[in-house]
C-alpha cells in the first residue's frame, strides 16, 4: 500500500487535501506552502521527495522556501553523544529555568540554519534578562495603576510628551522591521530586534527616565499620558513576542488586560500593524544619539572608578556627524543626558582634539585577508598615524597611508580609534562619537554626592522596614562634620526623594541602621510620620490589575 515511507511523505501536500480525486478548490487555495521546516538530514529525504513528486505533478515545487534547522552541538562545538557524556535534558531545563528562557535562547544564540553550540548559561541568561525585564516593567505598571486606581478605560484624550512620542514611533519602527523579517524567516534577526527594545528602548531608557511621572502624587495630564504610553507599549510588544515566549507573554498579557477581556488570550489577538502616523524618525535619530552619549558616559564612570551618585561639572562631547548638533538644538534631550549621567552641564567642541587625544592601532583580522605576510608593515603604519591623519579618517570614513612603499586606503574596519581625555578629561569614543567627562570635584558637588548616597541608605532602610512606597517618614541622619554639612546643604532634596517629614540629627526612631560612606560611617532612623499615619493610603485598596505569578 505504501510504495515507500519517503515517496509517501513526498505525497503529503497533494494527499492531505486527497487530491485530486476531491478537494481540488481547497488545495489550489494553499498550494504551494509559504515554508516547510525540518532538519538538515531530510534534504536527501523529506525536502527532496516533496520537490521532485510535485515537480513532476505541477510543474513547480510545492513549498516557496524551506526553513532548515542545523545540528545542536555541545559548547564546544562537539556533536553531543551519550556516550561521551555530553548532552543535555530538555525536560529539566524547562523545570530549572523554563520553557520561554528555552526557545528564547535557542531563537537568538544563532540563526536556525548554522549550527548552535549550545551552552545552558545562556538560557540562564535569557531568563535574567529578557524575561526578568520584561517582569518587573509589567510588575512597576501595575504597581503603580494600583496605587493611582489607573486603567485604559479611562483614558481620553492624551497629552504625550517627547518620550511617549519617541517610544511610541520606535514600537512602530520595530514592529515594521520585525514583521519583515518573520516574513521573510529571518526568525533571529526578528527576535534580537524585538527582544533590544524591550530591553534598552522600553526598560533602561524610557522607564528610567519617565519613572518620577508616575511617582507624582496627584494624577495630572501628564502621568495618565505616561500610564496610557506604557500600556499601549507593554501590550503592544507582548503580541510581538508572543510567538518566541508563547507562556510568559500569555501569563503576562492576561493580567495586563484583564479589566478588558477577562479571559483572552494574547494568541487570539491579532499581530501589531504598523501606524506610520506614529512614526517620527528625526526623533527617532536624535533620541539614539542621545542614547549613544549615555552609553559612553557610563562606560567612561565604570573605567574611571567615578560613582553614578557623584555628580560631574560637566560632559564635552563631538561627532563627526550631526548626531552632537541634534543633541545640542534640544533641550529636553541635553536634560536627559545631564540626568542619566548626573553632570551639571552638557557641551560641544568643533574639534576632540580639544578633549582628546587621539592615536589609532590596527584590527589585525582584517588586515590579514588583505595584506597576507605584510599586515606587521601595515599595521605599523597604522599605529603612527598623526592626529591629522585620523582627523580624516574620522571626517571621511577613510584614510590613504603608503604601506612599504605604495598607496593604500584603509576604514575604520582596518583602523580602531583610540581616545584618552585631556587634563582633567577621561575621554572614550565609538563610531566617530567622542565623550568626555570633567572629573574635577568642588565642595559642593562632593556634598551633592554625599546627599544622594544618604538617599540611597535611606530608601533601602525603608525597604527593609517594610514601609510602603507611598508611606511619609520622620528622619534622622547622624554622622560626622561632612555628612553633618552634605544634610544640612540637601536637606530639602533628601526629605522630598524619601517622602520624610523633614531631617533631624537626634531623634529615636523605630526603625534604625548604621551605614558606610566612603570612609564616614553614618546613623540613619526613621519611622512612619505621626501627622499622616491616621490617613487612608492608596495602597490598601484592592488591586484591580492582578499580579504577574
């Protein structure tokens, strides 16, 4: 009855439909397949027999593209064998660290059709990460919309600001490239770009700079547009992500609108469409540059040994494109710099050699495909370059240098650009994007530093106590001459970020512990504020958007 299993196999697309004996109409609507996918070692099988049987029967494969998944092999690329003792169990990845962190790791480590070395810290990875991110924004929303008794139904018209406006036209942008590369089975490509946005668009930029919107008391025009962004790009991404995390982005979505549709799922909605109406991509392009600085700022503290607490005098920066001029004719854009690196005052050069010098040192991995047994002479070259020289590097994208007596253009993929800061500089740079930070400290800005550490103390002794985040405090900070100095400087700084009813330097309070600042060890207690502790506080109500388990 079966003339063999691959012939058979073969006949899949024509004998699901039992044609052509019936069904012709239903079978002319899905033929060909978008896509088939299986292994590598069914080309000489399964992919075969499908395209030669149809070839013979229509003229024309059966499937427009196949998907082919690649070996998995150990971390160190080795062809995994019981024998050897290198394999792995799936069922207990997916009890230890989940079925999501899985698939997440299996979809982004490399595309489907190389082959993945498979390493199980990465999914360990994807669950602290990714997943853990994705978390605690939904866990920070619904805190919040609890506190402030917040759902979308409410929402009316809204008054956005620059970052709704930005992150809502990057969802748009996102969402228009990833459905591109689902179409097209770039299924890696689609995952990373999603999985970045969430991660660095959603989380670590528009959450962070957007968090002291939703700390405000009352709810003004502005938070309930901060509370409806955040919504509309929480829900928006999770049906982006529904097919790479089929369970988590479930869990979450329910509870994110369960007010809406008590029992939906996040597989019955539709996919996102792109709104080009949203889409602002000057905004777009002057909000990564603004991200590009930070990035380097950051790095720059880390290397440096600089505090984030401390704050600078000030952050110099140049690009030799437009990216230091878009940021510089934006206002909001310098502030969120200026936060986000907690410097007093952001500035531009025409030239970073003002802030930096500059010196080059050769890529080796690509000077040797191209210069074989002279790349030691090219990269010697290359590390003698003048500051002129690299000047038109940077300017030009390349540079012409005489490599054992003849001409030869070199890029940045050849050359990589150093740069270390000037004076009381610390400089670094990336893609033609120089940052430098002053490290000069004055009296007050080492007091400031000293505030916000204090700060730092005093809501981790809150939490620990178990206050509530809405809970006012009585205060007492102890401590010698300097900090006495930095408290009484910052004391209206440090009541309003610790909701304290004002600083004091003898109280006993309920709630006390010591802490070291540098080499000052400090005494701070607190306690829950008599003048409101008889008033209702908004988080004893009910909650009206469940908790993500």
């Amino acid at each position: 009855e079966v003339i063999d299993c691959w012939f058979d196999s073969g006949s899949m697309p024509f004998a699901q439909y039992h044609y052509p004996f019936e069904n012709e109409e239903l079978f002319e609507s899905q033929f060909p397949a978008d896509f088939i996918s299986e292994g590598i070692d069914q080309t000489r099988g399964w992919f075969y027999t499908m395209l030669v049987i149809s070839t013979f029967l229509k003229g024309k494969s059966s499937y427009k593209s196949c998907l082919v998944n690649e070996l998995i092999l150990d971390k160190k690329g080795k062809k995994m064998s019981k024998s050897v003792g290198n394999t792995v169990d799936p069922m207990d990845i997916m009890r230890t660290e989940g079925a999501d962190p899985l698939r997440w790791y299996m979809i982004t480590c490399s595309p489907v059709w190389t082959p993945t070395r498979f390493d199980r810290e990465g999914v360990k990875e994807a669950q602290r990460k990714l997943l853990a991110t994705l978390e605690n924004t939904y866990n920070f929303f619904i805190l919040y919309a609890n506190l402030d008794g917040y759902t979308p139904a409410d929402d009316g018209p809204r008054e956005l600001d620059q970052l709704d406006r930005w992150i809502l036209s990057r969802l748009q942008s996102v969402t228009r490239s990833v459905t591109a590369d689902l179409d097209a089975l770039h299924l890696t490509r689609a995952a990373k770009t999603i999985g970045t946005f969430v991660l660095d668009d959603l989380s670590n930029w528009y959450l962070r700079l957007s968090r002291r919107r939703f700390w405000k008391g009352e709810m003004t025009a502005d938070k309930r547009a901060a509370f409806s962004t955040l919504y509309t790009v929480l829900e928006s991404s999770l049906r982006l992500l529904a097919p790479f995390l089929p369970f988590v982005s479930e869990e979450i979505h329910r509870g994110l609108t369960a007010h809406v549709e008590p029992d939906g799922s996040v597989h019955l909605c539709d996919y996102p469409e792109v709104d080009e109406a949203l889409i602002d991509p000057a905004l777009e392009k002057a909000m990564a540059a603004a991200q590009a600085v930070v990035s380097l700022g950051r790095s720059l503290r880390q290397e440096s040994s600089l505090k984030t607490r401390q704050p600078l005098g000030r952050l110099v920066m140049h690009s030799d494109d437009e990216r230091a001029g878009l940021l510089m004719a934006d206002d909001l854009l310098i502030g969120y710099v200026a936060d986000e690196l907690n410097v007093k005052d952001v500035g531009a050069v025409a030239d970073p050699r003002e802030i930096a010098e500059l010196s080059a040192k050769a890529n080796f991995r690509a000077l040797g495909p191209r210069f074989g047994q002279k790349s030691p002479v090219a990269a010697k070259r290359i590390t003698a370059m003048t500051p002129d020289e690299i000047m038109t590097l940077r300017a030009e994208g390349k540079v012409t240098l005489e490599v054992d007596g003849q001409a030869a253009d070199f890029t940045f993929e050849e050359v990589m650009v150093v740069e270390k800061g000037v004076g009381a500089f610390v400089a670094a740079g990336d893609q033609g994007l120089t940052v430098a930070l002053d490290t000069t400290l004055t009296d007050e800005l080492r007091q400031e530093g000293l505030a916000r550490e204090i700060i730092n103390k005093v809501q981790n002794l809150r939490k620990k106590s178990g206050l509530e985040v809405s809970d006012r405090i009585e205060l007492s900070i102890t401590g010698p001459e300097a900090i006495v100095a930095a408290v009484a400087r910052f004391a209206d700084r440090i009541s309003n970020e610790t909701l304290a009813e004002g600083v004091a330097s003898d109280r006993d309070l309920a709630y006390k512990d010591t802490f070291k600042i540098e080499d000052d060890e400090i005494g701070i207690a607190l306690d829950l504020s008599l003048i409101h502790i008889s008033e209702p506080t908004r988080h004893t109500s009910q909650s009206r958007i469940p908790s993500c388990a």
